[in-house]
C-alpha cells in the first residue's frame, strides 16, 4: 500500500477507529511499540546508550565469553536508532 492510498483510509476513519487501530498496533508489534514510546517521550540519550550497549557487548561482552564481532548487528542497531528519527547529536 502506498502512502497516499494509507493517507486516504485514515482519513475516511474517525478518530476512536485510529485510536483503536494504533493500540492494536502497540500491541502487536515490538518495533510499533518502541517508535511510539519514542515518539510519545523522546528521551535520545537514554535510547542511544541502549543501542551503544548493544554494539559493546558484540565486540567486548561483559561475560566471559568470545565476541561474536558480528558486523550485522551492530549495522541493525544503527539502523534501528535512526528509525526513530532522533534529532540530530553532535
């Protein structure tokens, strides 16, 4: 579906319909949740030293275990963090 065919839906519903949409959507979904969240309180520093966590625990793990150094999750943690379209930090 294309963005100005989900534009049109959304304003054939009323409100209580949205609403009630985008709950089922919180529900449903990790991501859905986590953006709203975001969007509802945006707390960058707080969210960027989550996903800097993730990033450190692949190439230096606080357990006593070998980093997997895998290259794919630290690009998906980045990926995730600019998906939340914060501001820009210096």
């Amino acid at each position: 579906m294309s963005k100005s065919k989900l534009k049109s839906v959304l304003m054939s519903m009323d409100k209580s319909e949205i609403i009630k949409m985008v709950l089922e959507l919180y529900s449903a979904r990790k991501e859905a949740k986590e953006y709203l969240d975001f969007y509802a309180e945006p707390n960058e520093g707080q969210k960027l030293e989550e996903y800097k966590h993730i990033i450190r625990e692949e190439f230096y793990p606080s357990r006593n275990r070998e980093p997997k150094t895998r290259f794919s999750v630290c690009r998906k943690a980045l990926s995730d963090f600019k998906k939340l379209k914060p501001r820009k930090i210096l």
